[in-house]
C-alpha cells in the first residue's frame, strides 16, 4: 500500500510540475495580449503620448524623422501637424512609414540619436520579468501564498 501511496504522490508532483509551467506561460501569454488589445483600443492616445513623450527631449530647431507603422502614417502626420501647431521651435521633421513597425510603435532618429519604442522593444523590456514569474515548487507554499485558496 505505501508504494501505491508513494507512486500517487509522485504522479501528483509531476502533475504539479507541469501545471506550474502551464500557468507561468498563460501569465506571460495574458500579459502580451493584454498590451497588443491596449494597445489596439487606445492606439491613437498611445502613438500621441509617445510622440510627445519623444519631441518634448529633442532640442528646438533639431532635423529629425519619425517612424511609424504603415497603418499609423496618417495619424501620425494629424498628430505631428498639431505637435507643430503648439511647437513651432520643432526643427526640420520627416514621417515616415516602416514595414518593421507593428502599429503603436514610434521610432525617432536623429543625427547621434535613437529612441525605439516599437511594441517589441516594449515587450522585450518586460521580458525579462515574465520569465521570472513562476509558481512555488511546493504546493502548499503555493495555497499560503494565495489568499483566497482553500
């Protein structure tokens, strides 16, 4: 009978194992789609925000371009011809499309800078947390850990 009990406890453990593994990549997984559905509903306050957020550390009179995905060019060019309406000290600006870019990504070149803030170069800075996340190897530290278990 202890064998039994020992082959059902270990059976358990390689269930546990898997599962911890499973919830860890549906986690990472949730959070990415999380950001592309954000991203997809608020596009338009995301691509400004960025924009802003880009333009405001540039020096006044500064040549730059500005990269957007294909599907974002012509609210890109609304968005920069307001940004230029309020910023007349903006120097020399070109917009263009880049295949690279999924929507929601901006990237800024000047002569000595980069700034990328594509959805990619965002998630690869998440990335590195997703991957530590984790649930406890030991099952009941993992029912102590969550507040509402049983």
């Amino acid at each position: 009978m202890a064998s039994l009990v020992e082959a059902i406890q270990g059976l358990g453990l390689e269930v546990w194992q898997s599962r911890r593994r499973d919830f860890a990549s549906l986690a990472k997984s949730f959070t990415e789609k999380a950001l592309r559905v954000e991203m997809d509903s608020r596009r338009a306050d995301i691509l400004s925000s960025l924009m802003d957020e880009a333009l405001s550390r540039l020096d006044a009179h500064r040549e730059f371009t500005l990269k957007v995905a294909p599907q974002d060019y012509e609210l890109a060019k609304a968005l920069m011809e307001e940004i230029q309406a309020s910023r007349p000290d903006l120097g020399q600006w070109r917009l263009t499309a880049d295949p690279a870019l999924t929507e929601g990504g901006v990237v800024l070149e000047t002569s000595d800078l980069l700034a990328d803030n594509s959805l990619k170069s965002r998630l690869a800075l998440l990335t590195p947390y997703l991957d530590q996340l984790e649930l406890p190897e030991d099952r009941s530290k993992a029912r102590e850990a969550t507040p509402h278990a049983a």
